[in-house]
C-alpha cells in the first residue's frame, strides 16, 4: 500500500507533465486520490493508499491532503509541479501501473467540477452524507464498504 502524499504527488507529476497547460486545482486531486482509491477497492477488494475520505459539500476529501495543502490553496487553487513533496514517486508493480493509467485515462479529462458533480451522484458519497443539506458540512468518513460494494459493482457490470 501506498501513502497518500505520494499518490497526490503522482497525479501532480501525470497531469501537469503530461501537458503543461493542464489545470489541476485541489478540488480536482481530491477527486482523483477519491477515484483511485475507490475503483481500487470496488476492483482489488483493497485500498491502493492509506488515507479516507470525508463526505463534504464538494465531494470526497482526504482531510490529510487538504491539510497538506490548506491555508496556502483553497479547494479551488492551483496545484503546481513545485507544489510535490516527492519527486520520484514509482509504482512497485506494472499492475498497479496499470490500474492508476486505467484510473487516470477515465477521470483526468474532467475538470474538478465535473468530477465533484459525478461523485454527488455515486451511492458512498451520497450515502455519508445521510440526511445532510446540499450546503451542509459533513466530515463522515465514506466507508470502505460502500466504496467495495458500489464500484465493486459497476466493475461487474463493466465485465459483462
């Protein structure tokens, strides 16, 4: 299993190297780190990095990263190559190579917005919110449970 800083300093290093103009702001990694970690338990029935994520107004965040980042960026700032902790960060097996391209083919074409949209609409998210608002803050933790059963599920279907 990975750490979680490591894993936002990957998805910093494929985005904003991959194509210099690329936005990355918080609210996007969080989603990402969400998105991996997720798809990591509905596939691998495990997570890929230590680290939960809290049901909040925008979508899933992992309060460590968002410390990590807080008070210098808001959700809505932008994540720069200068802002990586590791530098060097590489996956231990071309499976899990694999698995972040998989995750990063299908989720890093979408703005921060738009992920945090389609997370409102996925059942762990909405879930962890219980009975909350729209504009409600809420730090319950989206369990791992929910994430195994709900992309466990849709990765079942997607196998068909």
């Amino acid at each position: 299993m990975y750490a979680v800083n490591d894993i936002a300093d990957l998805i910093i290093t494929k985005i904003k190297c991959d194509d210099e103009n690329a936005s990355l702001i918080n609210l996007k990694l969080q989603k990402l780190l969400y998105y991996v970690q997720a798809w990591s338990y509905g596939i691998n029935g495990q997570p890929f990095f230590n680290g939960e994520f809290e049901a909040w107004v925008h979508g899933p965040v992992n309060r460590e990263i968002f410390n990590r980042f807080n008070p210098q960026k808001t959700l809505y700032s932008e994540i720069e190559l200068s802002d990586r902790k590791n530098v060097n960060v590489k996956l231990n097996t071309p499976d899990d190579e694999e698995f972040f391209d998989f995750i990063m083919e299908n989720y890093a074409k979408f703005s921060g917005v738009q992920l945090e949209n389609l997370s409102h609409h996925e059942q762990p998210w909405i879930s962890a919110r219980g009975n909350k608002d729209r504009y409600e803050k809420c730090d319950t933790v989206i369990s791992a449970q929910s994430m195994k059963d709900y992309y466990g599920k849709k990765w079942q279907e997607i196998n068909r």
